[in-house]
C-alpha cells in the first residue's frame, strides 16, 4: 500500500500508537504534534489522508480543518478526528466544512481501519 497517512496528535505516545498501527496495515505515515506542523507538512508533501485530534496547541484540529478545505492544493484531502471531545455543535461544525469522520477517544481499531479505508476509498475515485 502506497497511501501516505498524516497522523497529527501533540501527546507522543497516542501518536506513537496510532503511527505503529496503521504502519503494521502497510501505511506510509507522516507525523506532526501540531496543527501548524500539519498545515505546513500538507503543504509540502503529498498526503492521502489526515488523522489528526482536535485539541493542540499552536493550531487546532479544527482550524486545520478549515485551512486544508478553503485552500485548493489540499482540499480534496479526507480529514478524520480522532479525539476525546465530543461537543454535538462541533461536530457539526466540522462536518459543515468538510470533515469525513469523527471518532472519539477510545477508539474502535476496526471502525477505525474502515474509515481511514473508506475515506481512502472515497479520495481514490474522485
């Protein structure tokens, strides 16, 4: 599998885990511990998806969010929330500019790996 995963989560040993997981299933990944260092990682390089929590410092999940999906270079990249939060009007929020999936903290490994493969999926053929 080619796919370059971006896997952004300021607490290291949440990354390292998730990181570890998707790169046994064949994944390329790429990691950022912020939203500023993903914004500028998806800038430069080519990624495929990005899972990223929503709470960090310096730029958060959902303003990365907003600045992957109003710039024209990265807005076809699928975008899913891996995070404890789970505020109802943020949710809908995220969905309204553009985010594929939310899933909360913990998480199901199975759900996960069918979403990351849906959104791949779903990025493929368009």
């Amino acid at each position: 599998m080619d796919k370059n995963i971006l896997v952004v989560e300021d607490f290291r040993s949440i990354q390292d885990v998730i990181c570890r997981t998707l790169e046994k299933q064949g994944f390329l990944i790429s990691r950022a511990d912020d939203g500023a260092e993903a914004w500028e990682i998806v800038q430069k390089e080519t990624i495929d998806l990005v899972i990223t929590d929503f709470n960090m410092p310096n730029m958060s999940g959902m303003d990365l969010l907003k600045s992957m999906k109003s710039n024209a270079a990265t807005a076809h990249i699928p975008v899913i929330f891996v995070t404890t939060e789970n505020d109802i009007e943020l949710k809908k929020e995220a969905k309204k500019h553009g985010l594929f999936a939310w899933m909360s903290k913990p998480y199901n490994f199975v759900n996960f790996l069918g979403y990351i493969n849906h959104a791949l999926a779903k990025q493929e053929a368009s």
